[in-house]
C-alpha cells in the first residue's frame, strides 16, 4: 500500500498501549487514528497526546469501537481475551487487519479468533519481538534433536502487575519444545507445582513464573541431564521490541488473504 496505514490501538492507556502509539506516531508508514478504552476509563473524551502528557494530537480517546474501527486499516490490540474476542468478531466485519498480543486466551477463545478469522486478516501471537521468535525455534529445533533424558524447564521473570501466568511467551516456548519432541503440551505441561509433589515425570515440560518489580520479560529454556545443562536465553529490556513488531505485523497484513496469522509469518520463519 502506498498510502498511510491507519491503525487504531485499543487500550491505549496501558503500558503496550502507549509504547504502541508511540511507535505509531515515530514511523513514517502509520498514522494512529484511533484510541480506544473501556467505557467509564477517566481518558475517554481525551486527546491522547495531552492524556499521555504531551501535545495534543486529534485523536480523541473513544469508548466506541464500531465508530473508531470505520476509519481504520488495522487494530493493534493488547488487552484481554474477553475484548480480544469481541474486537476480532468487530474487526472482520470492518475488514481490518487484527493484531493480537493479549496473553492469556483460552482454548474457546482462540476457537472464536480462529472463527473470526476466516473473514479476516488475525496476526496473534504471545511475543511479538524477532528474537523471541527466533528462540521458539531454536527451542523445537533444540527439543527435536534431544531425548528425554534432558529435562525441560521454561523459567519467565515479568513485572509485578502482569496478570497471567504461565506467560504467553512461555507457552510458545512450551509449545515448541513439545512439537519439537512430537508430544502434546496438554499431555506434557507440568505449571502447578507445589507442597510434596514427588519426582519429576520423565518426558513433562515444566514451567516456572517470576514476579517482581517493573521486570519487561525474561526468558530461559534449560534442558538439563545428567552431566550438563543447555540454556537458551531471551531478555527483553524495553517493550519497543513488542510494539515495533506488532506494527509491522500490522504492515504485513495489509495485502494477505484472510487467515490466521503468527509472527513467524511476519518475519518469514
């Protein structure tokens, strides 16, 4: 496309929400042309630059979705699943290009996305970033090439207000190493652990959550054995790496053929 790609970010009063119409508004291919928060948010009615304490931009912070998603191209949208749900039903039927990166989403929910889906362009994933795209590789790859004599522990540091757990990253992560070793995650995951839980199971992919502090995201996948430990490591240090990949997501999708999307078809991996 040549001309500029019109985003609306909802959330927008969010830590992802300002650091995406941040990076919005830094690109010389995106305009934000809408802002959207939950109906009673003390932003509603507000500009969004005078809201994030800087200069008035027009684009007033709406609690309508239906009339902010007429204008636009493509919706970038780090909420929660319950309105991740209900956008992408609204998103496809605008035609917009629908970028996820809610965490969190339940089996239904991604059935409702997937739904959604085939009248639409969804790009959902639970890390936007290039490296941690690149880790989910490695890790299958890793995985694939290992018995299960190493055991698998995906250990996640996030900030103290981060609401889910494991986190969406994680379960990539987990994802990976159990299609890497033909199993299923269901089958495999191993999250609960606590009090006298006996020995680990041969074969489970654990999972370990950190919380504390204004931490961005850190990832470790170990796989350890008798002897020795292999550690793939992702450290996130400034969420501009999630936001610059949601929006090229939203770039990408702009001329592809309705479907459900991830990251590494962004990145063509």
């Amino acid at each position: 496309m040549s001309e500029m790609t019109q985003i609306v970010v909802t959330g927008a009063s969010g830590r992802m929400g300002q650091m995406l119409i941040d990076t919005i508004n830094q690109s010389d291919r995106t305009v934000l042309c809408g802002a959207l928060e939950r109906p009673g948010h003390p932003w509603v009615g507000l500009d969004i630059g005078t809201a994030m304490g800087g200069a008035a931009t027009g684009v007033v912070v709406s609690d309508d979705p239906d009339k902010t998603f007429a204008t636009a191209h493509a919706v970038i949208d780090f909420t929660s699943p319950a309105a991740s749900v209900a956008f992408a039903i609204l998103a496809a039927q605008c035609g917009l290009v629908h970028v996820i990166g809610t965490t969190g989403l339940s089996e239904n929910d991604i059935g409702k996305i997937n739904a959604a889906a085939q009248k639409a362009i969804i790009v959902r994933a639970g890390n936007m970033s290039l490296g941690v795209n690149l880790l989910v590789q490695l890790t299958k790859k890793v995985a694939a090439a290992l018995d299960d004599d190493y055991d698998i522990e995906i250990i996640e540091a996030h900030h103290n207000q981060k609401v889910d757990a494991p986190s969406g990253t994680a379960l990539m992560l987990g994802q990976a190493a159990a299609d890497g070793r033909g199993v299923t995650l269901a089958d495999t995951a191993d999250s609960g652990r606590d009090g006298i839980t006996g020995a680990r199971k041969k074969g489970d992919i654990g999972f370990s959550a950190i919380r504390g502090g204004d931490i961005v995201g850190e990832h470790d996948v170990l796989f350890a054995t008798a002897g020795e430990r292999i550690t793939l490591r992702h450290v996130a240090s400034d969420r501009a790496v999630f936001a610059r990949g949601a929006v090229k997501a939203a770039l990408w999708g702009q001329d592809k053929a309705a479907g459900a999307y991830d990251m590494l078809d962004v990145l063509g991996l």
